[in-house]
C-alpha cells in the first residue's frame, strides 16, 4: 500500500505530491470509513489462505506499479523551508514551535544527524518575522524556536548573522510576548545572547545546553567542542544573569569506553551544577558513525544502572528547584489542560503549574502564587489575570508601534 518513500531532501516537496498523486483517479484520497475497511481486510487476510483477498482496482493498480522513491543528495541542500508546527498534544497548540535552522555542521563522533539532515541551513530571518507575526496575529502568546544545532542559525546566510541578533529583530519587529530557545549548544550561549535573555522578561529564562558527558575524556571521544571546565563556565555565566532559570541537559551514558571514574566525572559535574531536569540516554549505536567502530562497548545492563543513577539525581534536583519557588507569584501561560484539581499551566521557567479553582481556558496568562506540591506536582492560588502584560513597558518605540497594530 506504499505510494511514495520520501527522504529529507524531498520532505518539503510532499504536500505538492500529495496534491499530483490526488488528480489521478487511481490515486484519489480515501474517506476514512474506507480505510478503515482495508485496515479490516487486512487483518482478516492473516486469516484466510494466501491468495484469497482481492483488492480493489486501484489498489490492485498500485501495488502493480509499486512504491516511488525520491532520493536525492540531502548534503546538496542549501536552503531550509519550514513553517510553525502544531503538534498533536494541547501544550504544542498554545506553544507553536518553529523550525528555523536545519542540519548540522558538527561531526560528534555518535551522531547520525550530519548524514541524514545535510549542512546547517537557516530560514532567513524576514521568513522568521513574517511567521511569528501570523502566530502573533492568531493570538499565541508564546512561541518556541528550535533547530537541529540552533544556535548555528545564521551562519549559511548572507551577512552571517547569529541567533541574538534575531532574537532582537524578533523582540524589535514583533509583538510576540514570550519567546523560548530549545536545544543550543553550550558555547553558542555566547555574552551576548545571555544579556539579551536576562535583559527582558519578553525571552523565558530557560538555558537548555547539550553536556552528554562529564568527562573529558570522553567528550574528546565523542568529538565535542568543549571541554568541561567550558561547559560549566558557560553555565556559571547564565546562572549569573539568570539565577531562577531552568537549566537542562543531554547526557549519554555508557559510551564506547566510558570507565567507572569517567561515569563518577560526569555524576560530581551534575551534582554541582544547578541543573533543574536532565534528558538521559544510554548510549545507542548508529551504524556509520565512528561510535559505533569504537572498541569497549559497553554493557547494556552497565548503562541502565548509571542512567537509573542520574536520573534519581535529576529528580531530586527538580524537586529542590521547585521548593524553591513556593511562595512567589509567578506569570503563568495556561495550557488548557483542566481536571478537578485545577488547570495547568507553565511559567517562563519551564515549572508546571496547577492553578486551582475554576477551569481557565488555553492560552492565558495568569499571575499565580505558588501555594505548595501536591504528589510532587506544584499548585497555586490565582492572584491577578496576567492578560495585559507588564513587559509592555520595556518595549522600544519601533516595538510599541508593532505591537498597537
């Protein structure tokens, strides 16, 4: 039932595939009852004798003519074209995520990315605004900008510019009123971008910086570009500036090689940093990458133990760092999910919040004290309805202007 097998270097040209393959009769689009009763046919085949289903014409067509695949050079690709993306669960409809950078110059030694998504490629920064001002325009509050290695954004396009520099056009020209950074290497949290995040309440105070490893050791091994000492002087820097940020990481345990006294590296460097939640992976092989030739394996049972051990960290870390704020009044952006209990919502922090009392619709912002936790989860008492921002008053005239109209 195959139509077409698409790769990376075509996955912008589906929807116009999509709309060729649909003006041919064979090929029309399917109401859903119907796919449901060939879902049903071919469940009931794995019960009758081999050869007795028969499918209908078109279908009998297609599977004749067999699957089309568009391959092509995903290293060729220069340009990167993308558009908000709404996901499938409440919280990414009220936080669009955008991509705006592609791909990755960086050759770390465990990576398949490089080969898979090409060279970094960036979205022009007019694309950006034009596409920050719709989401602004159809009344999101805050929006997530994301990339492969985001903070290479830039640097394939004329002028180079850097990603502080578009996050100030974005706070300049746009009336969007939060703006959250995903993943960005540690050393790509240059001065500059720290200042501007701790500069305005407009950028959420979120630094989340990839460490896979406390080791140097390992990190030469893997191919970062840092050392430790760097990764925590960079976080050291944020924290600085930015003391009630969320701090999050990657870490892989159980690389190729990875001793007890490399392991117990990375346990004291996370011990000392003021990481509010971690993402840990054991390690994963990825045939092709030079990871994967790497002598010293290690075993899978080793990795699991040291990844249960970070984790236990990395939960009574979160839990320290949300004691921490109760009793402070935070700006909540409500994220529509509401039980009995209350309705959740999220500071610029990155803290879950349940508000309790009446159900609150999706996307408001709300000015709530931090009551205590409940089961671990925190609540609060709603205090003043946040809708008209306070930031409004840091805005500069060229921004006060956008955002009137």
């Amino acid at each position: 039932g195959v139509a077409w097998v698409v790769g990376n270097s075509h996955k912008a040209a589906i929807a116009s595939l999509l709309a060729e393959d649909a003006a041919r009769p064979a090929a029309a689009f399917l109401p859903l009852d119907t796919l449901r009763s060939r879902q049903l046919l071919a469940i009931e085949s794995d019960l009758r004798p081999l050869g007795s289903v028969v499918l209908p014409p078109e279908d009998a067509r297609r599977a004749a003519a067999g699957p089309a695949t568009l391959v092509g050079d995903i290293a060729a690709q220069r340009q990167l074209a993308a558009a908000a993306f709404f996901g499938g669960s409440v919280e990414d409809r009220t936080r669009p995520n955008l991509k705006i950078q592609d791909g990755c110059n960086n050759r770390c030694s465990f990576c398949i990315i490089p080969s898979v998504r090409g060279f970094s490629r960036s979205l022009p920064a007019a694309e950006v605004l034009s596409q920050i001002r719709a989401l602004c325009g159809a009344g999101y509050r805050e929006v997530v900008l994301s990339g492969v290695n985001l903070g290479q954004y830039g640097r394939d396009l004329r002028g180079h510019p850097r990603l502080v520099e578009l996050v100030q056009l974005i706070l300049e020209q746009t009336p969007l009123e939060r703006l959250r950074l995903s993943s960005v290497e540690p050393l790509d949290f240059t001065d500059p971008l720290l200042n501007l995040m701790a500069s305005t309440s407009r950028i959420a105070r979120h630094v989340h910086a990839p460490l896979q490893s406390g080791s140097d050791r390992i990190l030469r091994r893997m191919r970062r570009k840092y050392c430790a000492a760097q990764y925590c002087e960079r976080i050291a820097a944020a924290r600085d500036r930015m003391p009630d940020a969320a701090f999050g990481a990657d870490v892989i345990v159980g690389f190729p090689g990875e001793t007890g006294e490399d392991f117990d590296a990375t346990l004291r460097l996370i011990e000392e940093l003021p990481f509010s939640y971690l993402h840990v992976f054991p390690f994963s092989r990825r045939p092709g990458t030079p990871a994967d030739r790497l002598r010293e394996q290690i075993p899978a049972a080793v990795a699991r133990e040291r990844g249960r051990v970070l984790r236990e960290l990395a939960a009574e870390k979160n839990r320290c760092f949300r004691e921490r704020h109760i009793g402070k009044t935070l700006r909540l952006l409500t994220l529509g999910e509401s039980s009995p209990a209350g309705t959740l919502a999220l500071s610029d922090n990155y803290l879950r919040v349940v508000v309790r009392g009446e159900a609150l619709p999706a996307n408001q912002w709300v000015e709530a004290r931090i009551a205590g936790m409940d089961d671990g989860s925190l609540f609060a008492t709603r205090a003043v309805d946040g809708a008209a921002p306070q930031r409004r008053k840091e805005l500069s005239p060229s921004m006060r202007t956008c955002a009137s109209a």
